[in-house]
C-alpha cells in the first residue's frame, strides 16, 4: 500500500521515489533526493513510465509503484511500506520506538490502558506493542476492550501495534487467530481504526520445528485470509522459534511480501538472544547488518534484559545470569542501522509465574515516576540510543 505521488507532492516517500529512480538507467540527469515532486521529478516518472509500458502520466499510483517494487501494491489511508522503512499516510517515515505492555493481563487495574499509555508517553515512545488474546483464564475477551485499547492509544499519541499471544510458541493455532481476526466484530474495529493501526498477527507463533516451507505457507494464507476479509493496515509477521530465527525471517520476507495482494507487511524479530551462548555484540551487529542487507521491513518487536533460555545451560532460569542479553548493543546497533523496537515490559506482570522475572518490569507500578534503574532507564531514557533520544512521533499520530 502506498501513497499516489503527484506534480507538488512532497515527504519522505517523495525522496524514496527519486532514489529509486536514480538507480535506474536515464538519460536524464539524477533527481536531487530533497523530498519534493516537482517538473523534474514528474518528466522522470514519465520517462520510466514510458519505458515500462505504462500510462505515461507522471502520477505514480498503484500500476507505476508496483513496476518500481516488483510486486502488487495498493492506494492507502494509513501506514504503509517502501523498501524496509515504514511510513504513515502522509509520507513520513516512521522509526517505531517504544515498549510491549500486556494489558490483556490487566483487566482488574488496567484493562484499557488509561494509567499505562499516558506513563508510556512521558518516557518518549512513538508506539506501544499492546499485548491481547482471544480468550484468557478468565474467559474470552471483549471486542469493545480491544477497540478501546486502540482508542486510547492514539489519544496518547502512541501508534497502536496490536497483537494476539494466544499461539505463542504453537504453531498449530495460527489458523485459530486469523479466525479471530477475521470475524466481522473485530474486523470492523481493524477498519474503522486502520489510519494508525499496526496489526501483529501472531505473536511468536511456532518452536524451532516450523519448516520455511510450512512458515510461507501458513502465513500466506493468513495475510491472503485478512486482506479478504477487509483489513488493510500493515500486517506484522513474527520470526519463529519463539521470536527468535531472524534466518527465517530472511529467507521467507520476499516470498511473503510477494504474496500480499497489497505488498504491506512488517517483520518482527525478538531478540532473546542469550551472551551465555555466544550472543556477543559481534554476533548481534553480524546478524542485523545481514538481515538489513536483505531490505525488508524489518522491527525488533521485543528485547529485555533477560530473558533468554540458554541451549548450553537448559536446565537455567531465563531471568537468571544465563538469560542476559546484550541490551547495550541492541540499543546501539538498531539506531546505526534505523530499526524500530519495543522494548519488553513495561509493568507490571512479568513476576507473575516466576518472582525472579520481575528484573523484566521496567515499572513496579505502570508510573514512569517509579522507571526502574539499569536496563528500564536506559531504554527509555539514559542511553543515547534509547526513546527519549531517538523517539520522533509524526504529526498524523
């Protein structure tokens, strides 16, 4: 999905155009990449456009984008992607950052976010990753919760990610989600919300035995099953194995991309990681630097301190010293290469099973006046890589 360009058009999606087109043979001389479409711009557009085969108007909708991108797009309202970068309906590029808050979980305190999101907005944050289900302990969930969740997110200026955690680490319910996503209740939420929505289809759905041709499979079917159905926000595709195969994230984002009717997805990685397995600074900037390479949209949709299981120390707490991640050089490494990121959690819950992984909280109470120090404070607001520093939240938000 994709704005249409014209003659006096301008923003970031502007600039991406002239690039594009400066990659390609002319006869003209190279654009200046200023964001602007102006005479020159539109006599390029022409010139490519007539040697495609295509109506030689110097408009850049759908039929002349989906040339320049080898694949199917559509006209938007709301966010969209070029390349690996996200934009919002008006062009500007958008770097999410910002943390996951499981406010399915808090229906007795929280349940629509109206303590969270304002705290979540005095740290910096563009987005919040908010955690839903279909059904928990206590029941199935309400779709006026859901709507309201969205709702009040945008009224605290955080761009909305939705996402479902039913079929975290099980592969077999993937098909149960899209159900939920599809069914006219929640679809009409997605539609009436789309201009600022992000929907995470499924969150870490999957172990380690998910083949790359079930993967493709499986969530070509449900993109194909949600565009059907009439949702047209970007669609948000997380890695398997828990989160964790950026591999297979890379070699399927193409194929996936491809297969949406509307050439609008995001892929999410989570980065738990463990140093007790060899998951240095090295190992983390190599295997970013590769996927980025790749050019897909690509965001880090959960990281911690801890958290991590380590296959060399099984039988250890996750939230114990074998759990740490590198949290420094995620921070770092994702800001030189321009990846978003939600950091995991922002509190409180995360105790909930095991006391030890309460070190996960940023909060002990929702309250940014209570951020904890280390980790929590660095994320949100000490390091020079972290939301205060680098969060820009656009105006459409």
């Amino acid at each position: 999905m994709t704005r249409t360009l014209r003659l006096r058009s301008s923003g970031d999606d502007v600039k991406y155009l002239q690039e594009r087109l400066n990659a390609l043979p002319t006869a003209r001389p190279l654009l200046p990449a200023d964001g602007k479409f102006g005479a020159k711009t539109r006599d390029r557009v022409k010139e490519y456009q007539g040697n495609n085969a295509l109506p030689v108007d110097g408009i850049v909708a759908p039929p002349t984008w989906g040339q320049l991108l080898g694949r199917a797009v559509a006209k938007t309202t709301g966010f969209f992607v070029l390349g690996r970068d996200l934009y919002d309906r008006r062009g500007v590029k958008v770097l999410l950052r910002g943390v996951n808050k499981m406010s399915v979980f808090e229906q007795a305190d929280d349940s629509r976010g109206q303590i969270s999101f304002p705290e979540i907005k005095q740290a910096g944050a563009n987005t919040v990753r908010i955690v839903w289900a279909i059904a928990t302990d206590q029941g199935p969930t309400s779709t006026a919760t859901l709507d309201a969740l969205i709702k009040n997110a945008k009224a605290n200026h955080l761009i909305p990610m939705i996402e479902l955690h039913d079929a975290t680490g099980n592969w077999g319910r993937l098909n149960d989600l899209v159900d939920y996503w599809t069914q006219p209740a929640v679809v009409s939420i997605l539609r009436r919300r789309k201009a600022y929505l992000l929907v995470n289809i499924a969150n870490e759905a999957g172990d380690h035995t998910v083949s790359q041709a079930d993967f493709v499979a499986g969530y070509t079917s449900a993109v194909q099953r949600m565009r059907a159905a009439g949702i047209h926000t970007p669609l948000v595709i997380d890695a398997s194995n828990w989160g964790k195969d950026l591999g297979m994230l890379n070699n399927t984002a193409a194929a996936l991309l491809a297969a949406d009717p509307e050439g609008n997805l995001i892929f999410s990685v989570h980065l738990y990681w463990p140093l007790a397995d060899g998951a240095n600074a090295a190992f983390i900037r190599s295997n970013l630097q590769q996927a980025v390479d790749l050019g897909y949209p690509l965001v880090v949709g959960e990281f911690s301190q801890f958290g991590a299981y380590s296959e060399n120390h099984p039988l250890a707490n996750k939230c114990g010293p074998t759990g740490e991640i590198d949290y420094q050089t995620i921070l770092a490494v994702c800001h030189e290469l321009q990846l978003g990121w939600y950091a995991w959690e922002w509190g409180p819950g995360n105790g909930y099973n095991d006391p030890l992984c309460a070190v996960m909280d940023m909060t002990p109470d929702r309250l940014f006046a209570h951020l904890k120090p280390g980790w929590a404070r660095e994320a949100a607001l000490d390091s020079p890589f972290g939301i205060r520093q680098t969060s820009v939240t656009p105006a459409s938000i």
